[in-house]
C-alpha cells in the first residue's frame, strides 16, 4: 500500500522523525482546543537547514528517538479550520502565517518581553514533545497566527519565518542608515538579513559565500555586491580581498551578520570589522570552534548570539511580505507533494535551490 493511499485514510496524517533517516507517516489525533487556541489547516510547509540536520543527525543537542517521535516542520502557513470559544482576532477560513513557537506567558522572560527564552516553550518539531507543521491539523494560538492579504500566496506566506529570522539577526545588530553590512552566507536566512539590512537603511550590502550560483541568484534578487570566498584561501587572505574589492581596506565594515556557521566564515567575519564594528551570529555551525579572540578585543566588538525571532519579528516579517517591499515568492524554487516531503529534505541536503516547499495534505 503506497504512502499516499495510507494517508487518505487518516484523519490528521502527519510526518513524524524517530530518529536519523527515519521517518514514517502515522495518524496523530486532531488537536484539542482551549480558550485561545486555533486549529490551522497547514496548506504549505518550508524546508529549513535544521529540518535537514534532524533527518541527518536525528537533532541538535536534544534529538528524537525512537520511543519520543516527533512531527517535522516548523516554517508554515495556512488557512484557520476552527477557533476557540473565546478567540476573536481571526475566524474560520483566515489565511496565515503561522509563528511556530508558543511562550507560556508567565516565566521572568515573558513577562520581560523576551518571550523567545521561555523555558516552557511549546515550540514546532522541537525535542522531545514539540510536534511541527508536517501535518493534516496545527494548533496554535490565536496571537501567533498572523493574517496574510489575498494577494499574498499562502506558498510566499512560508517565507515569514525565515524572513523574522532576519528581522530579529538585524534588529539586535542595530544596523543603521548609511551603514556598510557584509552578510556571511547566501542561504535563505542569509538573503534575508542581507534584504532586510537594506530595507533599514544600510548603504552598502554585500553578500559573500562559496558558490557562484547563489551569489548570482542574490544579486539577481535584490541587486546586492557579492563576494566568493576562496576555500584554499585564509580568513585573513579573503577579508583582504573583499575590503580591497569594494575600497574598504582603510576602515573595515561596520557591520557583519554571520549566516552560514561555517568556523571560517566566522573568522573572516571578525577581520571584515572596523574598530567599534557590530557582529551577531545567526548560522549555526559546530558547537565548538577556534574563534580570533585578540582581534576581537583589539577592535571591542560588539558581538551577538541571535536565537529565533522575539517580540515584533513576525508582524514587520509579515508586512514586508504583504507590501511587496520583499520578494518573497522568488526565493521558492520548488515544490513537492505531502507524501515527499522526504526527496525536499533531502534535495535541500544537496544545496538544491533556494527555498524548498512542501504542499499540504490535499482531500
């Protein structure tokens, strides 16, 4: 019996991982709904790095097992199914970007308005019982659920949460007009920041990476400088270059986001920076890496961790989308039925496209 011919008898068919290259399509029961919950009829779910890692290593520090299975995706979008008694904000057939994590609202963090550090947060496809998008029904809550305009596709919707990624990586970097950024990474978080840092005023963009084809692609997108790295080369040697390319050699950058987590990407990062110069770190890499130490006391830094999105993030994400100021459709480079969400892992895994989708389950 195919995957497919399984599904249509389900009543919420849902993806779930158990461990590293296993996955299996199972019925999960349609969530229960509170006072102010919603449930979301997922209609397309994006593939992130992270998805891949997970379905390569089974997770991050926390992973899934065998016995503690869970149901992938986290970057979605949808139309509200039903709503709670007391939900008033959206109604049944709202179109939405879904934000998938859920705070508890009380914690110190939350009630600082850092609502992204709350230990209790019931955030999608998150070890050991944070089940994702990857399915028929998703419940949220009606504050993390965030209209989208008709013209506005629900397939451009998904790009929401990588997009609040670099919302979030640009705020904590404060960049500002007249700004020089340097992003390190042409991934889709990486396009992003570099999209976003515009949009905040910055003079300069360039975007620097590995692959000639990505670096096309972004200055294709949105008319950015870019920058190929060269692998044989030092971080030293390649900061020199690129300063020397864009007649940068006398002061340096003012700004750098690190998008890719590759150590050597950081290293050439912190030596692109002008004394006083602002990094933060949005790629995630190995836990533990050789890091330039000297120069960045030497220079007194400003470095920054940057960990999901907080307070804000979506709704500018959602309203650079729905204003057309950011194109998020053309970073969409295919898209694979529910019963393949697997092949868009692990396309992704070989650097295929941009941004790849899956499709929701169809009747």
């Amino acid at each position: 019996m195919s995957s497919s011919t399984r599904i249509e008898n389900m009543q919420n068919p849902s993806l779930l991982l158990y461990g590293p290259k296993s996955a299996k399509y199972e019925d999960r029961p349609i969530p229960e709904l509170g006072n102010h919950d919603v449930l979301v009829r997922i209609a397309y779910v994006g593939v992130c790095g992270s998805d891949v890692h997970f379905w390569n290593e089974g997770g991050f520090t926390k992973k899934v097992s065998t016995s503690s299975p869970i149901t992938m995706g986290h970057e979605t979008s949808g139309t509200i199914h039903s709503i709670g008694p007391l939900v008033s904000t959206v109604k049944p057939g709202d179109r939405v970007a879904v934000e998938p994590g859920v705070p508890c609202r009380y914690c110190k963090p939350c009630k600082a308005g850092s609502y992204h550090f709350c230990k209790d947060m019931r955030f999608a496809a998150a070890p050991p019982d944070g089940h994702g998008a990857l399915t028929k029904f998703f419940r949220s809550a009606e504050d993390f659920v965030y209209k989208i305009p008709e013209k506005v596709g629900l397939d451009e919707a998904v790009l929401v949460e990588p997009l609040a990624v670099g919302v979030h990586a640009t705020r904590l970097v404060d960049v500002r007009p007249g700004e020089k950024v340097v992003v390190m990474g042409s991934g889709t978080v990486g396009l992003m920041c570099a999209a976003v840092s515009k949009v905040f005023g910055a003079e300069s963009v360039v975007i620097v990476d590995i692959l000639e084809k990505k670096l096309e692609f972004a200055r294709g997108w949105f008319g950015c400088e870019t920058f190929k790295a060269e692998m044989g080369s030092s971080a030293e040697e390649n900061s020199e270059s690129l300063l020397e390319k864009f007649g940068l050699e006398d002061d340096g950058v003012d700004v750098v986001i690190e998008a890719s987590g590759a150590a050597s990407s950081i290293e050439t990062g912190i030596h692109l920076l002008r004394r006083g110069g602002k990094y933060v770190q949005t790629g995630l890499g190995k836990p533990k890496i050789e890091f330039p130490i000297v120069a960045l006391s030497e220079k007194e830094l400003m470095v920054r961790g940057c960990f999901r999105y907080g307070p804000g993030d979506f709704e500018l994400a959602t309203s650079l989308i729905a204003r057309g100021i950011i194109d998020a459709k053309a970073l969409i480079s295919s898209t694979r039925p529910f019963e393949e969400a697997v092949s868009a892992w692990e396309a992704t895994g070989r650097g295929e496209g941009i941004k790849n989708l899956i499709k929701g389950v169809e009747d």
